[in-house]
C-alpha cells in the first residue's frame, strides 16, 4: 500500500495540551457566523485606533470595499510603538541571521528606533503621504525598517523580489510611480555576495519618476554612483532622529503595492490598505499559529518579497508582538542542516514554510533534521500550493516529531491573509486538505454558472462575501479588478482562480490554477509572461508554455518555441541563451526548466494553443482529445521531434 492510500482516513487531532490553552477555541466558527461583522470588529479591537470606525464594512458599491470606515490608525504605531509603551520595549523582535553567520538581535524598543529614523530620513528626502517607494532588498533588517517607515508616513511601499530582473523592477517603478528605491549594494546568497544595486541603475535609468536611491552598506561590493540621487543609507539614515510622531490615517489608506503574475502578460499592481489588513493578518496570525507573544519564537521562512514575508515577516508577527527569527539565505549554505541549526539555536516554536522546501528536505534525507534538536518546534504551517499527503507526513515525523499540528494556509497575495486553513486547537487534521474557511470567511465551491457543488464534485473555489484584508483594487486599473476578480459570478463573488473540492466531510481540497498560472516552488508565474519575454527574442517566432508538474517545485516551466526561418538548426546553444533571456528579462525563478523547439503548435479552430495538449507532452501522457484541433497532424510532428525516451 503506498502512503497516500495508507494516509487517506487518517486523522490528525488538535493535541489535547494545545488544545486546552489554545488562543481560539471551537466556539469561534459559531460566533462568527452568528454575526461575521460583529466577529471582525471584535478581531479589530485587538489593534489600537487613534479614532474608532463608524461603519464595520460598507458594501454599497461592491466590488470596491471600504473597511472600518471613519476608522483611524497608523500600521507602524500597532507594531513598535504600542508594544514599547507597554513595557515590552526590551522583548526581542527580530533574532536576525545573516547567511555568513553573522547576526543582529533587535528589540521592540531599537526597532521603533530605527523606523523613527527612517521615517525621518523619507520626510528628509521629501516623501509624502501616498508617495510610492520601491524596496529591492536583500533580507535584512532594513527591509522591515524601510516597509514600517513607510508605513509610518503614510507613503506606500512597493517591495519587489530581489531575485526579479531589472526589466521586472523597471516595469513596477513606472507602474507604480515611485519616487524613491531602498535598496542595498547586494545580499549574500548561496555562499557569495550577490550584487541588487546594478539593476537598480538599469531600471532607474529607464523610468522617470524616482528621484533618489537610497542603498543600505551590506556586502562592501563596489557600486557605480550617481551623484545627487545616490545616498547611502548609513549617511541619511544613521543621522536622524530616533523621535517621530506617527500620524493615524484613514482605515483605507493604501499601505502598499504588491505585483503579481496574472494570465496577462502584465502583472497587477495588488493594492492592500490599513484597518482591515492589518485586522486581518493580526488576528490570523494569532489564532492559526496560537501565537503565544511572551514564550514563542516564530519562524517564516519566506522572502519579504512576497505577500508571505509582508503579512507573516512583517506586519502579523510585529502587530501581535511575536519574536521571529529572520534569515537571509538559502537553506543549503553552508551546510544542509543550515535551517534546523537556526531552529535549534533561537529554540524556534513555530515554523511557517512551502511545501516545496519540505520536498527538498525529503530529498536531502531524514538524517539531517535528525543531527538537531527541534524539541522546541511546537506547531508547523505550511503555505503556497497544495501539500501533499507524502510532505505532510514527512514534515510530521521528521521535523515536527510526530507533535506538532500542521496548519496548511490557503490564501493569495489578493486576500492578503489566510483564508483556509485548521485551527491547531480545534480542528481533527487531514494530510492534503486545507480544510475549513477560516471563521468570517466565506467559500463555497461551484460549477461553471456558479452552482454550488456536491462532495466530492471538482470545481471552482469563490468568496462569497467581502473580507477585511481583500486587495481593494489593481493600482491604477479598477477595470481590471473587476473583470479579473468579479466579473464571472457577478459583482459579488470573488473568482480565485483555483480548483477545488470538497469532501464528504466538507472539508476543501485545493487542486491548483484553473487559469494560465503556474505555480513555481510556491511562486506565482504567468504562461504567458514566460511566452511573451521569449517571443521578443529574435531567433522566436511562436511560443507556448506550460507548468508540468514537477516532484519538487510542484510545478516545473516547459516552453514549446517555433523558430524564425534564419534561427532553425542553431540548436543547444539557442535554447541555452533562451533560458539566459527569460532569466534577464522576468527573473531566474521565471526561467524555463526545458525548451522544447517545434514546426508547429496545436492551436484550437478559433486559433487559441491547446496547452493543455502541450502538458500533456511534457508530463509524458498518453495524448488527451484533439478532435479540435485545426489539424491533429500537428501533434505528431511535435512528439517526433522529441528526444528519444520522453
Ligand atoms: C496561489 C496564490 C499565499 C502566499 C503564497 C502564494 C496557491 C497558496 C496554498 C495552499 C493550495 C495554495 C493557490 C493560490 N496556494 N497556498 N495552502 N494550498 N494552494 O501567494 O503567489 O498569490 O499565489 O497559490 O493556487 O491561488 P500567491
């Protein structure tokens, strides 16, 4: 019998010891249902309010909702400040490791500190409330400096993936319209320092409207500089002073941008605001991580380039006033044992992470974990694709030791906090299963016309009624909203854009993108990003790509490209500089795992390519129906032009 079928049935209870001091109990699915907006008021009310809100919710012109209206506060008083004035100035916030092993503790009270500077600095440097400001960072204590000074002054902080090119940073700057980067000279990586502030010249060189580069000293690696933009952060920053009052702004004042890949060759600039997101990413953050602020140390190991690190590095944790350890590299350097000795070190209680690490893991073996103590782990979450019941188990014995829940979260950088996960102190655990909406929240599964659907049944995940943390629209595009979110069922129902079910129990499963998105090692990829970056190579005629699963990335990048006339027969080396070209233009994250180079594309009558034919190919399937194709010869010449074995 193999694990999964051995799994299936099988039931993880809330251990009784955490059940019995949990922060939430069962009792909270019933109050929130009896009264959702009374619920996230109440989950409101652990944030401090300059000035109450008159109005919980205010729906009258749906999609566009308005949170804790009349509501006023600032996001960065909620996390530091308040936490200082409570006497907690001394408690830890961050535990911060560099990948060379070099470390900085950092407390309530010198967090506040810094972001007092830097806030000062910004004003300094003449950033305005609404003002946007892009952050292209390594991780590093700065980061979360930079986000809070911007939250701070009511600027909107726009933080893009240090891994993303500089085409990718160009693009959201002019989006965006940011008027000033954060950055650093480079980060370390996999061993080496790894240099950001190049592509920062190349992007900033491009746009128009950033007016200073301000560059946090980390590396020492050289940089070319641009006088009268360029500062260090070391000479503006360290300068200032450590007094700044925040002002409150309205509950729905923008807080930050966040791009991410839709099935356009266009990212959308997500923008989340104050009152409801940081309601939202607090109260989750407590109740599905019992978050315990005076014994636990929290653990997220995402990049605060991603909403992960925003919500669960950044605002939840500091909000709630946790102690997390933050780390700057990869988990392999130096060693493979690098994360369990950071969870044996700080003696980390709560682990938050992506499947596909958890893979890796497996592959590298049980005995690593094994070398460390991680008796002090208490709790595991885990976030960014499905998990599959082999990791969840795995994740279990070997990190977990048989002892700790794992809250597998469901949610998107649109919904800006968890949506679907367990409840460590209440709910029966089942391996693969995202299981329950997370109370106030309400999902449904449905068929095409938005039918709701019997166990077992596949279909479309939806939202049915409006949430603190949802994005409020798409930077400088509501149209765009509207027809990307609330359009297929109406103005009322949000479309997720993934495939769910639910069981017999009526738990959800969720079964990965019903649209032209990929899903990475937990990152967001569009089909037809990754086609148009490769159709502007000159040697490319025509391309299609597809995600084809892939043991440990989940899903792994296969391109189908037809050459132009001149370019056929230039071979490996073409297919080499392809991959090279995806790299430079979205990112290495974006680059094709294989290029396959083809005479033809099945395309459908209307003209549109049938990707799901071409997955077909690179999973090695037996071919799907392709009646509709304008010539089912053309799958022929494709599979003939594979290489033996595949
Ligand atoms: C997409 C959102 C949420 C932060 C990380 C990714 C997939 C995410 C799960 C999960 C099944 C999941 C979905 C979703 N996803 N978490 N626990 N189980 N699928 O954020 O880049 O906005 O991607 O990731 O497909 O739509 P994102």
């Amino acid at each position: 019998m193999s694990e999964s079928t051995e799994l299936e049935g099988r039931r993880f209870p809330a251990p009784e010891q955490l059940a019995g001091q949990a922060n939430v109990g069962p009792d909270v699915y019933e109050r929130a249902a009896q009264d959702r907006l009374g619920f996230w008021a109440e989950a409101a009310e652990r944030l401090t309010w300059a000035q109450r809100w008159d109005e919980v919710l205010d729906w009258s012109n749906p999609p566009f909702a308005k949170w804790f209206v009349g509501g006023k506060l600032n996001v960065a008083y909620n996390c530091v400040d308040r936490h200082v004035e409570a006497g907690h100035g001394e408690q830890v916030a961050y535990h911060w490791e560099g990948e060379p092993g070099d470390t900085r503790t950092i407390t309530y009270a010198q967090l506040k500190d810094e972001v007092c500077k830097a806030a000062n600095a910004l004003v300094e440097l003449g950033v305005q409330a609404g003002d946007r400001v892009a952050i292209y960072m390594p991780m590093i204590p700065e980061a979360v400096v930079a986000m809070l000074a911007c939250a701070r002054i009511g600027a909107v902080h726009m933080v893009v993936f240090g891994g993303f090119s500089s085409d990718a940073l160009a693009s959201r700057i002019t989006d965006s319209g940011a008027v000033l980067v954060v950055t650093a000279d480079g980060g370390y990586r996999r061993g080496s320092p790894s240099a950001l502030k190049p592509a920062v010249d190349e992007a900033v060189g491009r746009t128009d409207s950033v007016r200073n580069v301000l560059v946090v000293r980390r590396t020492e690696q050289d940089v070319a500089w641009t006088e009268g933009r360029d500062l260090w952060w070391q000479d503006v920053v360290d300068r200032q002073s450590t007094e700044h009052t925040a002002e409150a702004f309205d509950a729905e004042h923008p807080l930050y941008i966040m791009y991410t890949s839709g099935t356009t060759a266009s990212p959308k600039g997500i923008l989340h605001t104050s009152g409801g997101y940081l309601t939202q990413v607090a109260y989750t953050h407590w109740a599905s991580f019992d978050l315990k602020p005076d014994t636990d140390v929290f653990w997220t190991s995402a990049d605060i380039g991603w909403v992960t690190g925003h919500s669960y590095i950044v605002y939840g944790p500091l909000a709630n006033r946790a102690t997390s350890v933050m780390y700057e590299g990869t988990p392999e350097t130096p060693h493979r044992g690098r994360w369990f000795e950071l969870i044996e070190k700080y003696r980390v209680t709560i682990m938050y992470t992506a499947p596909t690490v958890i893979r890796t893991f497996m592959k590298w073996g049980e005995d690593i974990p094994a070398g460390f103590d991680l008796t002090s782990l208490r709790l595991l979450g885990s976030v960014g694709e499905p998990i599959n019941p082999e990791a969840w188990l795995w994740y279990h014995k070997n990190i977990g030791g048989g002892r700790c829940p794992i809250v597998d979260t469901w949610w998107q950088t649109e919904t800006g906090a968890h949506m679907i996960n367990p409840l460590p102190g209440v709910t029966s655990l089942k391996p693969g299963s995202a299981q329950t909406p997370f109370p106030g929240i309400s999902a449904k599964v449905v068929d095409d016309e938005g039918n709701e659907l019997g166990d077992d049944t596949t279909g479309l995940l939806v939202l049915t009624e409006p949430w603190p943390s949802m994005l409020r629209t798409i930077w400088g595009d509501d149209d765009r909203y509207v027809d990307t979110y609330w359009s297929r069922f109406g103005k009322q129902v949000y479309f997720a854009g993934d495939g769910a079910k639910k069981d017999a129990d009526g738990d959800i499963w969720l079964l990965g993108r019903v649209d032209d998105v990929m899903n990475v090692s937990g990152h967001r990829i569009s089909t037809t990003e990754v086609e148009s970056s490769l159709v502007a190579h000159p040697a490319v005629a025509e391309a299609a790509v597809v995600g084809a699963s892939d043991p440990t990335t989940g899903q792994g990048i296969v391109a189908f490209v037809i050459l132009r006339g001149s370019a056929e027969d230039s071979g490996d080396d073409l297919v080499k500089e392809l991959r090279q070209h995806v790299r430079k233009d979205i990112g290495p994250i974006a680059s094709p795992r294989q290029i396959m180079v083809v005479q033809e594309l099945p395309k459908t009558r209307s003209g549109k390519i049938m990707r799901r034919l071409l997955r077909d190919i690179a999973e090695n399937r037996e071919l799907g129906d392709v009646t509709t194709l304008t010539d089912s010869s053309v799958m022929g010449l494709i599979k003939d032009k594979l290489p033996a074995g595949s």
